[in-house]
C-alpha cells in the first residue's frame, strides 16, 4: 500500500522529470476532425440543460459537433428537455431507449450511430470549460495517440461531507494519470466523465461490464495506442459530498475493476514493461488495500504478544480504525475536522473496495445503473 500511495508517485515524479507531453498537436487554425460527443442519460433532468448549454458553447467549431444523447428509459423530463435543445442545436439529437438498457449498451449503440473521426463520452453531471473539446482532440494529429483523459474539478466544496477529500483524491489521480501518459502513453483508466477516443480504436464494451471507460482505455492499450491525460481539457463536476452515496458508487466501480483484473491480466505481464508496472502499481495493489489492511491488522495482533514494535502498531491500528466512528459522532454534532476526514475517506474507500470484491465473487448480474445523487 506504501509503494501504490506514496513510493509509485515519487517514481513518476522523478521518472518524468525533464520529459513534456506530446507536442505534435493541431493548432486551432488547421481543419480540426469533425467530433461525435456521446452521452447516456437516466432521469437527469436537474443537469442536461446545463449539460447541452456547456457543450455548445465551447470554441470548438460547431459545425464539427455531433452531439448523441441516449435515454435509458428516462422518466423525467430529460428527454422534452433534449428535444427542445434539438430545435435549437440541429447536430443534437436524442436517442430513445424503451427499456432499461445501461450505459454501457447505451454507449455501444451511441458509437456505431455516430460519424466523427473523434468520439467524446461524458456524464451529465460533467460540465465543459470553454476550451475542453480542442484541449481533448488536438493530440489526435500524432497517430499513435488514440485515447485522451481530462482533467476533472469540482467547483463546490463543502466542509460536511467528504467533497474535499474526493477533490484531493481526484487532483493527485489526474496527476499520475499525467505523469503516467508521459512515460509509457499509458494512463491508467480516463475518468468516464469526460474522455476522448479514435474511433478506430473503440471496442464495443461487452455486456454486464461496468466500469466501461476503464475497459475502453485498457482495450486501447492492449491495441497498443497510447493513452494520455490532458491537464488543460478542464471540466467541472459536482463530486460527491454523500459518504453513504459515494460508498455506493465506489463499491459498484470495485466490481467492475475486479472484472478487468480478468479480461486484462495479459497486461500485466512483465513483457507489457511500464505499462505493467503502471497496471500493478496504481491499480491492482490499490484494489488489493482490503486485504492488505486486514492481513497487516492480524499479523500485527499475533506478533504484538512477543514485540514491543509490533505492540505499538497493533494499537496504532486500533486507533486509526476507530477514527471513522470518532469522525460520525463529530459530524452529528456539526464538528468537522480535516485530517479525520481523510481517514475516514481512506477506510470507507477500501471497505467499498472489499464490498465490490464480494459483489464480484457473487457474480454480475446486468450494468443498469442509477446516477448518483445530483446537487448534493
């Protein structure tokens, strides 16, 4: 858990001192690829105005702007919403779906009706700075880059929930994503919130899949195309500030990682070089943190009757564990302290992470999801 959280981003670092980004780029003046931005939407009537609003009103050329919304069976006003932007927008077109299909499905069938160069998918939750979409493509005029990530910010923090901790969680992820795409062009997993691709390189993503945007990026890597995280592509979401709902989403998306472990494991072959060390290092030993932790805590309870060090961080432990709890009784009585947050945060994280490993080993049954809790 050191090497994952602390040792592997100190490698980047000092890894990548000295090396830049890819600087083969399209300039905004050259004839830009036309672009089809896919989004699925269940019951997201609190968010798709702004959504359609912010996706128009980028600098990217309009007339390069296909924008494909499907709905999953939507049973609020999303789609009168969409269809009413549809007047106004020609290229934004809404895509019915008469039963409940999921993102993943929705996306598949949003890919094969689209007719850009460049395919965009995004959550409605996700809205877009000025400049993401040209910030996304301009990489795709070198050849082998073939799948871009932005850089998620989250505008609304709040001091009652976990909000902070999920924004230092998101800065430091989009920091070694970065570093990352600059050694090996291997970012580990674009955020689903807003990520670009070639065409030619997206893989229809199999059905009861979850965490489709980490399957799309490790599909791209096993094609040998490179992945890279754009700091500039900046958009802006509404991150969690429900622990029990951020739970929620975090232990579906540790089903769908435990999923990848399977379909990928060829990339995590030595032969794969920083690719592989990139898998293990930021990913699977961080999905394996349940474990380690609970296997740390009982080696340090047998070896504590015997040695004073062991004795020492065998307490240490206890401590920490109940910090959760410590932090709940605080956070009824509307106290709030920073440092306990991040503990709490990290503890609750790793149980969602143990929770998805046992909705795993039971087996997944279909991707239908429902969106976390807008406007928290």
């Amino acid at each position: 858990m050191f090497h994952s959280y602390i040792f592997y981003p100190l490698l980047l670092q000092l890894f990548s001192r000295n090396r830049s980004q890819n600087k083969v780029t399209y300039d905004l003046n050259e004839e830009l690829p036309d672009v089809s931005i896919l989004l699925a939407v269940y019951n997201e009537e609190e968010v798709i105005e702004k959504k359609i609003i912010s996706t128009f009103n980028t600098s990217y050329p309009i007339d390069k702007i296909e924008f494909l919304i499907g709905s999953d069976q939507s049973t609020d006003r999303s789609e009168e919403i969409i269809l009413k932007y549809s007047e106004r927008f020609p290229k934004l077109k809404l895509i019915r779906f008469y039963q409940r299909s999921g993102k993943v499905n929705i996306m598949n069938r949003l890919a094969e009706l689209s007719r850009g160069q460049i395919l965009l998918l995004t959550d409605a939750n996700v809205f877009f700075s000025e400049t993401v979409i040209y910030e996304l493509v301009k990489h795709f005029k070198q050849q082998p880059v073939a799948l871009v990530g932005a850089n998620i910010l989250n505008p609304n923090l709040k001091t009652d929930g976990i909000s902070f901790q999920e924004s230092s969680y998101l800065f430091m992820e989009n920091h070694i994503k970065y570093l990352e795409g600059i050694l090996w062009g291997g970012m580990m997993g674009a955020f689903g919130g807003c990520y670009a691709i070639r065409k030619d390189y997206f893989i229809p993503v199999p059905d009861k899949f979850i965490v489709d945007d980490f399957y799309i990026t490790m599909s791209v890597l096993e094609q040998r195309g490179k992945a890279l995280a754009e700091l500039n592509a900046v958009c802006y979401e509404d991150v969690s500030n429900r622990i029990a709902e951020e739970f929620r989403r975090k232990s579906r998306i540790a089903t769908g990682n435990f999923q990848i472990i399977g379909r990928f494991n060829k990339l995590l072959s030595p032969s794969k070089g920083g690719i592989a060390f990139a898998f293990w290092s930021h990913k699977v030993l961080r999905w394996m943190g349940p474990f380690f932790i609970i296997g740390a805590y009982l080696s340090n309870f047998a070896l504590s009757f015997s040695n004073t060090f062991y004795n020492l961080c065998f307490w240490i432990q206890c401590i920490l564990l109940l910090i959760p709890i410590l932090d709940s009784v605080l956070r009824k009585l509307k106290v709030h302290f920073f440092g306990l947050r991040y503990i709490t945060h990290f503890y609750v994280m790793n149980l969602a992470l143990l929770n998805g490993f046992f909705k795993f080993i039971g087996g997944v049954k279909n991707n239908v999801w429902t969106p976390t809790q807008r406007n928290q």
